[in-house]
C-alpha cells in the first residue's frame, strides 16, 4: 500500500471529518450563539461593544457550569481530573436568600 492510500484510509476513518461530527460542532456552535445573544441582542453591532464588555461575557461563558462535566464549570472539571491535588471548595448555592 502506498502512501497517498494510506493517507486516504486515515483520512476516511478519523471521525473529525465525519459528517456527523460536523453536525454535533453545528450543534455546539449554534447553542454558544444562542448564549451570546443573551447578552448581544440580535441585530446589535459587536462593533460597538467595548472589549471590557465583551472580556465580561467571555469569563461568564466560559465559568457557565456544563452538564457534561457533572455541573463543574471547565476551570473546576479540569483541577480535578489533572490537578487534584489543588483543593477548590465546589460547594455551590443556586440562590441565596
């Protein structure tokens, strides 16, 4: 076998290039949209949105909490998947009264 077959069966198995990759990556994009637009109704220019504005909903996207991750935002799932040893108090309130 050659290597430009090779290449093409590597190229055929790698599931990033499979069509139902890119539609779970649409999926994901199209849900991030969705929670800009929380922030930035549509049809308002991001031209016009300062950088401190747009760092703000940055750092809140980014500590958003992910089912995914058992409700642990990315920062916290990663501490203590590869960092255990750093001790974070993950006791969480949902509402203070």
């Amino acid at each position: 076998m050659d290597e430009s077959m090779l290449y093409e069966q590597i190229h055929y198995l790698c599931p990033s290039t499979s069509s139902v990759c890119r539609l779970r990556e649409r999926g994901a994009n199209e849900n991030m949209n969705g929670l800009i637009r929380q922030y930035v109704p549509k049809g308002s220019s991001f031209e016009d949105l300062t950088d401190e504005y747009i760092e703000l909903i940055q750092n809140k996207l980014n500590n958003r909490p992910r089912k995914r991750l058992g409700f642990l935002t990315p920062i916290e799932y990663f501490i203590t998947k590869f960092a255990p040893d750093i001790k974070l108090n993950f006791n969480k309130v949902a509402f203070v009264t």
